[in-house]
C-alpha cells in the first residue's frame, strides 16, 4: 500500500513524505513549487534542497528522528493500535507539531496557520489527571480531539504550553510553547535535578533552555521553556531546528556514540561545514565541559541541537541536563566521549587536549573554557542550591555539589602555593 503525508515547515508546504508498507520504503520529495520559492530553507542539512527524491534509509532517518523512541513507541502503540515499528503510522498520528518548525498532514488536511489558535486551560485537577496518565499514554496520544504532539526522548512528557503556572493544551496544530515532565520513576528528586542544572548552566552564563517547576495538586512537575519557539505580535510562533542525529543522518536507536552514533569531532565537523558561527562552536565545548563537570552521561547527539533563525544556524541553548551520577545504578559513562575516554573517573585534563586537536580545535581554547566554567560552577551552585531549598527542598542539590567537586579534582589545575 502507498501513502503519502504533507510536510509542512512553518506555514509552508514543502513537499511529500511516501511510504510503501511493502519493503516499508520511505521517499521525501521536495514540491516543485518550493523550490521555485524556498522562503524557509531545507527541511535539513541532510536533505538539501533539490528534485530528486530522497533515498528510504536519508528519508527514514530524519523523519523517525521526529518520534520517540522505540521503548516508548512500544507503550504508545497501545493507545494507537500501531506497532512500536510503524514510523509512518506514527507520524501520521501524532505528526500535528514536531519538534523544531515541522509539521506532517495527511492529504486532505490542511494545517491550521500559526497565527490562528485554538487552546484550552486546564484545570489543576484536570492537568495532574492527565500528566500521570503518561505512562499508559505517553504523549497523552489520542487523549483528545485536535492534539496531535510528537516528541523525541524516552522520559515520559507533555507537550503543551504553560502561563502563570497553568497549563494549557494547544489543539489543531496549536504551537507548543513547553515540555512538561512529571517525576521519573525511580529517580528520586528528579524534577529537583533537572530544574537544578538548567538553572546552574544559565547562572554561569551558558545559554540553557528556561525552566521552572510547576506546583500542581500537591505534586512537582519539571516544564522547560522550548528554545524552537519565539514570541512575534504577542503569539508563539515555530523556529526550526535539528538535532546531530538528524543532521548526521544517524539512525534514532544509534545515538550513542558506543553504538555507532555521533561523535564530538563528528558534530564539531559538521558545525563547521553548516558554517556555524565561532560562537556557536565554542557553546559545543562548552556543552561538553559542563555535561562532564555535572556528571550527566546522557549528553548523546539528540540531546544537541541546532536552531535556525532565519537561513542562519545556531548552536541550540542546552536542554535535558541532568546529573545522572547521582544514581549510581546508571551509566558512569559519557555518552559522547571524550578524547577517547568515556568512563567519568579515566577523563582528565588531558582528556580534553585530546579531544580539541581531534576536533581541529585549539587546545588552549578548549582548556581555557574548561578553567571559565570551573571557576564559577562552584559558587554558583553553592548560592543556587540555597535558593532552590528554600522553595522546593531537596537533598540532591547537595549530591550534585559533590559530583561536581569530584570532577574538578579531576580536570583543574592544582592552585600554586602561597
């Protein structure tokens, strides 16, 4: 059988994603008339603008990219009646707001214009109903009428939008404005952590993606501001973006550099021939130095992104950061790693010389933004840790603090003596 879906970036149409269930071949096109005017650009470096269709392994790769992964499309195929393996059904059921500016439509359907909203606040009652109904129905799919958000990651989400503590659902296309995270089972304080080091990555001048914690029903719930939206006559509108599994062409389940999945010198390499900006390639570094320092070994190639605005690409704003050392039953690995070393407790300083000569890059750069973070990551997570237990108490600040020292010893210079 032969299908096809729409494929909107922004509020323009692009071209056709195609699908034959025999062989589950997929083939993206770009539409004729897009090409003649092509106002928002490729839909991805890895599918550059052209005629010709794109081969099904190109196509595939991007597009399931788009979908959470298999572990999680296993619990929502539930709610679909679609196999965990269905990427294009899934697309189909849940393609209404991707991440970034994309968009998927079946034929006969025509997306509502980012200018014209249709949304509905929830009640507190009615917003906890539903964020604990994730883990039977992840992505609440199929919860209601006109809400059709997909989102990439394996924690359990909503995606919606959040004003003044409330949250409301975006309907029919609606743009999102938030992802809502409820507590991660068997990870205690996980809000707290997340919340935590998206506030420390900010309080020390990285760009990091807004946070706050939502108080709902006696419960804490961890909401993060998307970085692919901005704000233009009072209303969110779609930035796109993409993530180096997407830009590299690299199959979703493969993000891990152990299993065959980007590494630093690849996605410094392609930033390069993105024409990324210096700035933009020192936030990779630095993106590296503080996923290191905070002991977050989930730092893979979807969890690093590029946002457009306009034709220019940009390092995206650090998102998804948490300690996960201080669970002890997690990897104790980077998942990138770093100057060949991937273990936490075998990277050093040199570590870091490797990797900026791997990555043509400057040692004395790459060092030199590791002693920039270091010297202010302490203070600064000493002060913040003291705010954030006067609101939202936890033990986990402190256990983040310890991590933290720990890497230091690690990968600081000793202070010349007195």
């Amino acid at each position: 059988m032969h299908e096809s879906l729409k494929v909107y970036l922004k509020d323009s149409f692009v071209g056709w994603l195609s699908h034959e269930s025999a062989g589950d071949e997929f083939a993206f096109k770009y539409d004729d008339a897009y090409l003649a005017n092509p106002v928002d650009g490729a839909l991805s470096f890895a599918l550059p603008l052209g005629g010709d269709a794109f081969d099904s392994v190109r196509t595939y790769r991007f597009f399931a990219n788009l979908l959470p992964p298999q572990v999680v499309r296993q619990r929502l195929g539930a709610s679909l009646h679609l196999s965990r393996n269905n990427v294009f059904g899934f697309l189909k059921a849940i393609g209404g707001d991707c991440a970034g500016a994309v968009s998927l439509c079946p034929a006969w359907i025509s997306p509502t214009p980012q200018d014209v909203e249709t949304t509905r606040e929830l009640s507190d009652a009615e917003a906890v109903e539903i964020l604990k109904s994730l883990k039977r129905r992840p992505l609440y799919a199929a919860g209601e009428k006109g809400y059709r958000y997909s989102g990439a990651g394996a924690q359990d989400k909503l995606i919606a939008r959040v004003r003044d503590g409330h949250v409301i659902l975006p309907l029919y296309g609606t743009p999102s404005t938030h992802i809502i995270k409820p507590p991660a089972d068997g990870f205690e304080d996980s809000v707290h952590n997340e919340y935590f080091c998206q506030r420390l990555a900010a309080e020390i001048g990285l760009s990091a993606s807004r946070a706050e914690i939502l108080e709902l029903g006696g419960g804490l719930y961890y909401a993060a501001e998307r970085y692919d939206r901005e704000i233009v006559a009072g209303k969110p509108r779609r930035l796109h973006q993409e993530d180096f599994c997407q830009i590299l062409s690299v199959d979703p389940e493969a993000k891990y550099e152990s299993d065959g999945g980007p590494s630093i010198r690849q996605c410094m390499e392609v930033s390069r021939k993105m024409r990324l900006s210096p700035t933009s390639q020192i936030a990779l570094v630095d993106s590296v130095v503080f996923n290191y320092i905070i002991g977050n070994a989930d730092a893979h190639a979807k969890n690093h992104s590029i946002v457009y605005h306009g034709r220019r690409a940009d390092f995206a704003p650090l998102y998804d950061l948490v300690s996960t050392s201080v669970y002890p039953e997690l990897s104790q690995e980077m998942a990138m790693r770093i100057g060949g070393d991937a273990a936490f407790d075998s990277i050093s300083r040199d570590s870091f010389s490797r990797m900026a000569e791997e990555c043509a890059v400057a040692p004395k750069l790459v060092l030199g933004r590791l002693d920039y973070i270091a010297k202010r990551i302490v203070p600064a997570a000493s002060r913040l840790a003291d705010e954030c237990n006067a609101r939202f108490p936890s033990k986990v600040y402190k256990q983040i603090l310890s991590v933290i020292q720990q890497r230091l010893s690690r990968i600081c210079l000793p202070r010349p003596l007195k």
